[in-house]
C-alpha cells in the first residue's frame, strides 16, 4: 500500500518473497547494495520484529533517520537505536493493524519509483558480480557453484541453510527466496557446522521438500561425522560443501600463524567419506559438471539416500558489501 521497500535481517530471510518488485533481499555481513541505497535515502525505517542489535555481523543503521520499532520484547526497544516510536506487541497483530490503519488513510496503493530503482540497482550489481557468478576457472568459484545451485533446483520447494564463514557470505545475498520458511538464515554467527542439522531437522519436518545445508571445509571438520546419522536415521539431505583445503576467511588476519604453521589449512577427501557412512559423494572439479553433479545428487535424495556434493573452490575472499556504486 505504501509503495515501500522491504528488507530483512538474516535470520528472517524468506520471510518477505525476494522475487517480489520491493523486495531489497536480506541483511547480514554480506549484502545486496539495494539495502545500504535505500536505508542512505530513508527519511522513517519501519523495524517489524527486530531487534536493531548492532554487530560485525549486520548492517549498520544510517544516523540521522527516524526509527519505529515494533517488538515483541522491550529490552530490545531504544537498546542500540533509539525508536522514536516504539510499539510493543507480536508482529502479525502489529502488522494486521498497521495494514488496516493505512487502508484506511490512503484508501488505494500508493504510486511508487522504488520498483524501478531496486530493479536497475540490481541489474547493475549482477551485472557486476556476473563473471563470478558464471566463471569457468578452476579450481572452482564458490559463486559459480551456489549460482548453478540457484538455477537447478525447484527454489519455491527447497529448504536451503548456510553455515557460518564464507558460505553463508557467499548464499546470501545472491540466494532468491520465493517461499516463507525456506531459508534458514541463522546469524549473525555461531559455531561452525550448524547448518547440518539445521537441514536435517528441516528434512524431518517437512519431508516433501528438497533440503540442503551449504558449508565449507571448516564446518565439516566439526560436525562431519553426524552426516552418519543421516545415512543411519534415512534423512535425504542434499549437502553442498565448498572445499578450498583452506579457513580462506582467517588468512587475512592469520598471516603469520598461516606462514609458520599452516594454522588455516584443511585436508580431506569428503566424498570419500560420506560414501564410507553409506551415502552418496561426489567431487566436483570441472565447472561443466556442476549441474549434472546437483541433479544425480537430487536423484539420491528422491531414493532416501543422503548426499554430499564436495567442489574444489578457490580460496575466494571477496564478499557483497560494498555500496552501490562504490569499489
């Protein structure tokens, strides 16, 4: 009705559908430059069951700006941003009124420029972030495999979750969510190897639907071993793991521990070892055999078999979060 821009936190992504023409995807430490344009340009932010925490691993609030926040809890309110409206409740009753409120003041939609400009502002950055998105180097871009994995799967009937590091960087913000509930976007950030049960535990609730957790060689290394216990308890997820043999996110602040004693280098043969727990593994090293390796993996899934798709990447450390128009 008001013709306004959405976005959401990470953790609530899917909870708006990003296919729709005032979506501005999600927040996080990485994000789509349709988020920091439109929040730089605000005169009111609308925060709907939020918490406005600041943290590494968020966005920053702009200064300057007005700020109504609707919460359920008030320790949240006036905490790290100031409300200059505060509203305490549940989001849907909060939502339900709001709604009803501005039917009633405006009485029809209102006319709006803010589709068109999220929609070049996307173009641009696509267009920008498109070689990696549909690179043919090896070893493997992670973009390229996450951006094949996008564009094979059924988006509206897949249950999708990213581990912490660069995995949940890399999804994010590319990831278009068309269904509610079907992103499992957990931050700011935890322990490393979460999002395998997350999948599981999504498997189980909802059967019918393709679930897939992305991690890289960091989180298998902790929690790699209950990928067993989806083989054993028949749990079909489909596993997408990024193999660099490398912690890439610590090099940049690990150089030393890194040139003295390899502290952020990994090895294993992950394939092998979801194939020894009974399940199905793949390595993937050529860009040509992302796609078929998604759709057998797909296949096995259908069949009650749980499958882990291990691509060789590179050691990329580029992540969305700069500004749009901005280097």
């Amino acid at each position: 009705m008001l013709g306004a821009p959405v976005a959401t936190s990470l953790q609530g992504k899917s909870a708006f559908p990003e296919d729709h023409p005032l979506s501005l995807g999600s927040g996080g430490l990485a994000f789509p430059p349709t988020i920091p344009h439109f929040l730089e340009k605000a005169d009111w932010v609308f925060g709907a069951g939020c918490s406005f925490t600041e943290t590494a691993f968020g966005i920053a609030m702009p200064k300057g700006k007005k700020f109504i926040h609707a919460t359920l809890d008030p320790n949240h309110l006036n905490k790290d941003v100031r409300a200059d409206i505060g509203l305490i409740g549940d989001a849907q009753l909060t939502l339900d009124a709001l709604c009803a409120e501005v039917e009633r003041l405006i009485k029809q939609p209102r006319a709006s420029s803010a589709a068109a400009e999220i929609s070049a502002i996307r173009k641009k950055w696509l267009d920008d972030w498109m070689p990696k998105l549909t690179s043919r180097e090896t070893p493997l871009s992670p973009y390229r495999v996450l951006w094949d994995l996008q564009h094979t799967v059924d988006v509206a009937n897949t249950i999708i979750t990213h581990d912490a590091g660069s995995p949940r960087d890399q999804l994010a913000p590319f990831w278009v969510t068309k269904e509610p509930l079907s992103y499992l976007g957990w931050g700011k950030t935890t322990q490393l190897g979460y999002g395998l049960g997350l999948a599981m535990g999504a498997k189980l609730a909802r059967p019918e639907k393709l679930c897939i957790n992305v991690w890289g060689d960091a989180a298998i290394g902790f929690t790699g071993m209950d990928f067993e216990t989806a083989v054993r308890e028949r749990i079909p997820i489909l596993s997408i793991l990024l193999n660099n043999f490398s912690m890439a996110m610590e090099l940049p602040i690990m150089p030393v521990s890194t040139e003295k004693y390899r502290s952020t280098d990994i090895s294993g043969d992950y394939a092998a070892m979801a194939r020894a727990f009974g399940g199905y593994g793949e390595r993937v090293t050529d860009p040509g055999e992302i796609v078929p390796a998604i759709r057998r993996g797909i296949e096995q899934t259908k069949k009650g078999i749980p499958a882990l798709l291990e691509f060789i990447t590179s050691k990329e450390l580029t992540v969305s979060k700069q500004h749009y128009g901005k280097k």
